[in-house]
C-alpha cells in the first residue's frame, strides 16, 4: 500500500467516526453555542471541539509523529513531513440548525502538498474521498462511483456554488459581486458548507464554485477531490486558493467563470 493510500484509508475511517459520534450526540435541542470567532454570525460549539479533538487523538494513535492543522486550535508541529489538515465540521450553521449539508473534512499533507482526502456527509449518507494520482471516488450504501466534474458547459448554463463571509462589510461587498456574476450563469447555489460544495462540483452536481474567505482546512480536502476529478482549483490571475479567493471548476467553465469574475475585482473588500 503507498503512503497516500495509507493516509486515506485512516482519513476515511476517522471522518466516519467523528461524523457518527456527532449525529449521535447532537442535543435534541441544539448544539451549545459557546462562542463566537470573527463575529456573531461565526460560530463555535461544543461539538466542533469534540469532534476535531476525537480525530486527533485517532490519528495521533496511529501517527504520533505527524504534525496538524485544525480549526478549533488543534495545531501542533511535527517531524514525519506529514500534517493533517481538519475542519472537524465544515458548516457549523447547518449543524446547528439541524440542516444535512455539513461535514467533516480531512486531508493529509505530504511536504506541504495534499496527497489523502476525505470528506464524510453523515445525513447524507456520502463519503468522498480521493488520493493523488488516483482518482475521486463516491461511497455510499448503493455503492462506490468515480466522480468526474462537468465539462463542456457554456458559462451562461452553469449552476455555480458560492459563499458568504461572516462580516456585515464582507457580505456586503460580496453581494455586489453576485450582482455581477447572475444574469450571466444558469444560477447560483448558496449550500452553507465550502467542501460540501466543493464535492458537490466533483460529483457533477454544480459546474463551478467561488468564493473569498475560506480557509486551508476548508478546502484541503476538497480541492484534492475536485482536482482528482478533473477540475481546478486557484485563486484569481494563477495565485494559489486561499482566504483571498478560491474557484473551482472544470477547465473551460473556470477561464470562463475567471474572466467574468476578474473586472468584478471579487477578491477585494
């Protein structure tokens, strides 16, 4: 078995575990809400530091040399030249309210470049994952199935995903470039969740996805998956995807969706 399979076989496991123990123990009422981050629209609960907390210690059992990146703090140096990079729940919102589209979110860095990832959708049913060099796989109960992304899409068919920031400018801004994107795509996708776009790309369910604001652990796993799937993952004018912005599509939709982006200046705020 080669490195990237081992990291994926033990990203998938524990994506599963984590995504069972928080359906499990999901108050009835709602989770906790025992903070908030950049603002009040930015959420923290009990359960995102559980879960990120149960996958690091999982993974430490296994790896104990491997460094990691977590969302909620779980950062940690290493000397394997392997860092796990985890979003313990990527769309904390829908969680809270008690909507499917959320997820847990690992991916395995080697030297800095994602080779492993692993993205579980509990109330889905959906695990997706993908290794470098070997494809985007779906599993379900039905089964297993490649993904590929859509190809072959004019700019003014593609049902595109997008996001928001969580602060009043940032969204303010980022409604003026939406102004500007759809009278010119099919239409647009708010789902809450960035990896759950990003899988939703992979699997042919959207043509394109951007957004600015989103963070490594993000779009770790995603990307590869998007990536493994035939698509492409940057920033805007070749930078690399990050916090200032990311876009996600099959080849010919992304120039497309770029060029169209580009005089917008989405990337500011």
């Amino acid at each position: 078995m080669s490195l990237p399979e081992e990291l994926l076989d033990l990203a998938v496991a524990t994506a599963r575990e984590a995504g069972r123990m928080l359906v499990d123990k999901r108050p009835a009422g709602g989770p906790d809400v025992v903070q908030t981050k950049s603002s009040p629209t930015d959420v923290v609960t009990q359960m995102d530091r559980a879960a990120e907390q149960l996958v690091i210690e999982r993974i430490r059992e296994a790896r104990p040399d491997d460094a990691f990146l977590g969302e909620e703090g779980g950062t940690r140096a290493g000397g394997s030249g392997v860092r796990w990079v985890i979003d313990p729940i990527d769309g904390t919102v829908n969680y809270l309210y008690d909507l499917p589209d959320w997820a847990v979110s690992i991916a395995a860095e080697v030297d800095g470049r994602a080779v492993a990832g692993a993205v579980e959708m509990p109330r889905r049913g959906e695990t997706y994952t993908a290794a470098r060099g070997g494809g985007a796989l779906l599993h379900t109960a039905a089964g297993t199935r490649e993904l590929r992304v859509n190809t072959g899409v004019p700019l003014g068919r593609a049902l595109v995903a997008t996001g928001f920031g969580y602060s009043a400018e940032r969204r303010a801004r980022q409604a003026g470039v939406l102004t500007g994107v759809l009278p010119h795509v099919r239409d647009i996708r708010r789902g809450g969740s960035c990896c759950v776009d990003l899988c939703s790309l992979a699997a042919g369910r959207v043509d394109a996805y951007y957004e600015r604001g989103v963070q490594a652990w993000d779009i770790a796993a995603g990307a590869l998956i998007v990536e493994e799937a035939g698509g492409r993952v940057a920033g805007m004018h070749g930078t690399p995807p990050g916090p200032e912005f990311t876009l996600a599509a099959a080849p010919d939709v992304f120039d497309a969706l770029h060029d169209l982006l580009s005089p917008l200046n989405p990337a500011q705020d």
